[in-house]
C-alpha cells in the first residue's frame, strides 16, 4: 500500500512537472504578475515549493479520474475541465489543463494509477512465495488476491487522507470548494488498483510457484518443513 501511494505520488508529481512545461509561457507570466522584486520572486518560489506536494496530490487526484475542483461546479477531470472562474495568478495554477473536453494525451495520465497497482500486485505476489533455489507458493491463491485488495484499499484510505489535507476552501461562493474531493479521489483509488493489483499478484505467484525443470509433476519442490528431512533422491 506504502509502495503504490509513493507511485501515485511520484506519478502525480511528474504529470505536474510536466503540464508546468507545457505551459510554460503561462507559468512565467504568472510568477512575475505577483511581484516585480528579486525578495518577492525567491518568496513565490518558496510557496511554490511549499505547496508542490499538494500539487502533486491534485495531479494524483487528476491521473485517478475525479480530478480536482476549481471552485464549485468547475471540476477538472482527464475526460473535460470546466471553465473556471476568476483565479489569482500563481504559477501552479498555471498547470492546470485547459477548458474543454479531454484529449487522449489527458487521458495518458491513467497510466500512473496502473502502474501503482501492477506495483502493489508485484509486491504481493512476491510475498506470496518464498524465494530462493526453489520457489513454492505459502499462500493460496484466495488469500494472495485478498492482500492485494487489502493493499488497494490500504492505498485507498491514505490517498483519500492526503487529498483531504491538499483541499479546502479558497475562498467564499465560487471558491469555497477547491481541490480534489476525497471520497472520490478513495474510490477511483479503489477501482483502479483492485483489479490491477489482484491480477498481477495471481501471475506472479504462479510464475514464482511453477515447477523446476526435472520436477516430478504435480509436485513444487521447496524448502524442507521444519522437522522433517528433505525427501532422498531415488536410488540408480
């Protein structure tokens, strides 16, 4: 669960990254707007970093599918962004896609929310099995599937945590609702990890559990349990 928030995070922060170079020409009229002074641009670049992980949050929130609100009735989702009403110029804000319906690269961003499940299902699957010369299966496969949902929801509960403290209010009237909502920012979480994280843990425990080359069939050589002597090689 620790390992697919990091991706998610990770992810939101690269997408935020890069939709700041995109906008680029928006990003540096932005940051000189505020002020006109070396002391008021180092104390914008510092807010700018404070507030990055909050940003990278909203890019996760973004990459899951609920996206973020700019004010009520102005949400921003990967499938369109509404229109939204009057902001401060900040330089992150600049980052925020442009109004109007999603094109398949906005749609590109789902690629963060797979990769952290298929990293929680690797994970899983992994400790599924015990390594080593021999690999057997210690887990069934129900219960393997089951750590990866835990794992999911897990990951699910934390996001919605870091998207509750990334929003909040902005403002009063239109900007009294701003940032992701973290119900939703949980259940896309949920949605899109489950499935993911179940299948790639089943795969990999069995790639991981599958017989050695010469094994008797029907057999998965392993460790010795623990008194008792591992099985003699038949005689010649």
């Amino acid at each position: 669960a620790v390992a697919a928030t990091t991706v998610l995070a990770g992810g939101g922060a690269l997408l935020l990254t890069v939709s700041l170079g995109w906008h680029a020409g928006e990003t540096r009229r932005a940051f000189l707007r505020l002020t006109e002074s070396w002391p008021g641009w180092l104390a914008v670049l510092l807010l700018c970093v404070t507030l990055a992980p909050n940003a990278a949050v909203w890019a996760a929130a973004y990459a899951l599918g609920p996206g973020f609100l700019l004010g009520d009735g102005a949400p921003v989702t990967p499938l369109a962004s509404a229109a939204a009403p009057l902001l401060p110029p900040f330089p992150l804000l600049a980052a925020v896609p442009d109004a109007g319906a999603g094109t398949p690269l906005n749609w590109a961003a789902g690629v963060v929310p797979m990769t952290a499940g298929v990293v929680a299902g690797l994970l899983v699957g992994r400790g599924a099995t015990i390594s080593g010369r021999a690999p057997a299966p210690v887990w069934s496969a129900g219960r393997t599937a089951g750590a990866a949902v835990l794992a999911a929801a897990l990951c699910a509960a934390l996001l919605s945590l870091l998207a509750s403290l990334a929003g909040g209010p902005l403002g009063v009237a239109a900007l009294s609702r701003f940032g992701p909502v973290w119900w939703q920012v949980g259940a896309a979480t949920l949605l899109w990890l489950a499935p993911a994280a179940v299948a790639t843990s089943l795969a990999v425990r069995a790639w991981r559990a599958r017989p050695l080359p010469g094994a008797p069939a029907g057999r998965i050589p392993g460790p010795a349990l623990p008194g008792r002597l591992p099985p003699h090689p038949p005689d010649p």
